[in-house]
C-alpha cells in the first residue's frame, strides 16, 4: 500500500486561505463518503507548512479528483506557496487504524 505526501510551505498570510480551503474539501469527501480513500492535513509546527497524506485503495479511482472543492483547494495552494512543494510516496509497512 502506498501513500502520497505532499508538504507545502505557505506564505504566512495565506495560511487562514489554505486552512478554510481543506475545511471545504472535507466536507464535501464528508457528504459524498467515496469508498477506497483515506485523506488527511496536518499543520506543522511552523504554522505555514502543510502536509497532505492521500491513499486511495488499489483498483480504485482516485474519488479526489472528481470534487470541485479539491480543485478550488488545488488552485489556493498553488497560489500560496512560498517555496516549491514537496512530494514523495510512501510504502506503508505497518499501521493501526491509519492506513
């Protein structure tokens, strides 16, 4: 099982903008329940770097892509960061209830 990582480094007046931004994406993942994904965000300590965990079961389309608020999340993100993004897959060898 893999999982992506994607850290972002916002600038720090464009951090309220991200943070409502992912509120929005779970909400709609929240309403539409697709089946296969698991999401996440995470706020580091430095109060402007994001870190988005994404895994989405094998044989299943990422239900992601298809959200306009992921989208919108996308643009904002894009918009806001303050140094290139990171991004990495992770092989998952062990979790509890995380993965």
């Amino acid at each position: 099982m893999e999982v992506l990582m994607v850290r972002s480094k916002i600038r720090a007046d464009r951090v309220a903008d991200v943070e409502e931004a992912v509120n929005k994406v779970l909400l709609a993942l929240d309403a539409a329940q697709p089946q296969g994904l698991r999401y996440a965000s995470l706020l580091a300590p430095d109060g402007d770097t994001f870190v988005a965990l994404r895994q989405v079961d094998e044989g299943v389309d990422n239900p992601l892509s298809e959200l306009p608020e992921y989208k919108d999340l996308l643009e904002i993100v894009e918009g806001s960061r303050a140094a290139a993004p990171v991004v990495e897959m992770w092989t998952v060898t062990g979790s509890y209830r995380l993965f």
